[in-house]
C-alpha cells in the first residue's frame, strides 16, 4: 500500500512538473525574443486558401522560395526620421532597392515595434525588393504617445508620402494587428498595389477607420489572415468579414491556433506563412 502511494506521488510531481514548464507566449515576450525571424518548425503545416470564382491568377505557395530564394543580392540599410503632420516625429529603416516597395507595419502588442517585421524585410531585400519599416508612434524609437492609436495613419502618411518624393511610386502595404488596420486606411488614400491585412480590425477610431463601402471599393490584390483563435477573440470574425465585402481579387487563409499578428512567424506553420506572403509579393510585382 505504501508502495503504491509512493509511486502516485512520483507520477503527480513529474505531470505538475511538465505543466510548469509551459513557456511565456511569445506575443508577450520582449520585442529583442520576437524578432528571431521566420522559424524552422518541427511540425508541418499545408494551408488551403479559400477559393473564389475569379479569373485572376492565383499565387502558388511554395515552400522553396523561403528555403532557396531565387537571387540573393546585397543590400544596404538605411535609416530615416520623419515629421506626421501634427509634428511627431517617427523613426523608418529602409531595405535593399528593388521594383516594388513593401511597407511592413507591426502591430500594438507589448514590447512590439518595426524589429518585429526586421527578418522579413531582409529577407526580401535579399529578393530584390525594397522593404520599408516605420516604429508608429510611441513605439520603438519614435516619439509621441502609443495610446493615440487613432492617429496611426498620420504616420503612415508620413511614410508613404517620403517614398512618393523619392519615386519609390509600386507601393504594397504588409500590416500586423493595428499596422494592418492602418495598412487598409493607407490603401483607400493611395493607390496601393497590393494589400496584407493580418490579424487585424477595419476600425480603431478616426481617422484611422475604414468604411465597408471604402473597403468594397478596393481593386487591388488583397491578402487577408488570420488565426481560428486568435487571442483577440472579434479578430477572426472581423478578417472573416473584410473578405467577404472586398472584392476580387482577395485571397484569404485562416491558420489554427491563437497566434496573433507576426506571431505566426514562430509557429508550426511560420515557413507556410512566410511562403504566402512571399508568394503574394510575386503574385503582384
């Protein structure tokens, strides 16, 4: 009996000792944890994005152009300061030259900020594309206050209209979470050629909000993704929705699990994911 009591209380310790050893989720890790850059996962996932009865073409997601990219060119890193319209000022990085601008914009979450989307951006760079970060207000190395995200647009104004000056005019917007919500505005005020919403809800106060007529109103290529369960529980309804008024062409992939925004960079499917943005940029260069 007492034998038997023993070996209870061994096989109890090792189960709560295996519980404990859960690690803190990433989403709410330092940014300097985030920013390790699209993983190798141990496990495989294939997505299937959502058909539509179109006649446009339909990128193919390819597991290569993550793993063997087709050119690798060197690239230069260039860093710039840039005042919004009502005098704040935010930090940019620009990566590499190339024939179409990728904007990437990172999401609200802690510790978050333009690293976030740093592997990527080389990553592309290396591709022949030019890859623009900005750290939105409050974040990063910008100023102002993070709470004002309604102003969010401001700052991506501030961006967009630098690149028009330098002639950088193919522009495609690539937004996490709230960057993704600022992405949709900066693509109903500028003829964008392509547009990735990630996680993310059309609204987060003026003037940053997009209506359901402005979003219907889009032709462009347009990516929507998200998660089944992602932690912010509205945002699979609220990607759902944006495709469903978006008209063609539009793609949409729903991945399993709760990841958020760049989070999906580190998980099981985070090459998948890193394929069909590639496969996008492709899709509309």
């Amino acid at each position: 009996m007492k034998r038997n009591i023993i070996v209870l209380s061994i096989l109890f310790l090792i189960v709560t000792a295996c519980a404990g050893s859960e690690s803190t989720p990433k989403e709410f890790q330092t940014d300097e944890t985030q920013t390790k850059g699209p993983s190798s996962p141990t496990q495989t996932y294939t997505p299937t994005m959502e058909p539509t009865a179109t006649s446009t073409p339909r990128p193919t997601i390819d597991l290569e152009l993550v793993l063997t990219p087709e050119t690798t060119v060197e690239y230069e890193l260039t860093y710039k300061i840039l005042k919004t319209s009502d005098d704040v000022q935010i930090t940019m990085k620009k990566f590499g030259e190339g024939d179409l601008t990728v904007i990437l914009a990172h999401q609200g979450t802690i510790g978050a900020n333009q690293r976030d989307w740093e592997p990527f951006a080389r990553m592309i760079a290396e591709r022949g594309y030019r890859a623009v970060t900005l750290d939105f207000r409050g974040y990063g190395h910008s100023k102002g206050d993070m709470t004002m995200k309604y102003f969010l647009i401001r700052d991506m104004r501030a961006v967009i209209e630098y690149l028009k000056t330098e002639g950088y005019e193919r522009l495609v917007c690539i937004g996490a979470s709230m960057g993704g919500t600022t992405c949709l505005r900066a693509a109903v005020e500028y003829p964008l050629v392509g547009l990735v919403v990630i996680g993310s809800m059309m609204n987060q106060g003026e003037p940053t909000n997009t209506t359901e007529e402005e979003l219907a109103a889009l032709t462009m290529p347009k990516l929507f993704i998200t998660t089944e369960n992602d932690i912010y529980s509205e945002i699979p309804e609220s990607i759902q929705s944006m495709y469903k008024i978006a008209q063609e062409p539009k793609q949409i992939q729903i991945f399993p699990g709760e990841a958020h925004g760049t989070q999906m960079f580190f998980q099981p499917y985070g090459e998948e994911f890193t394929a069909m943005l590639l496969a996008f940029l492709e899709w509309v260069r």
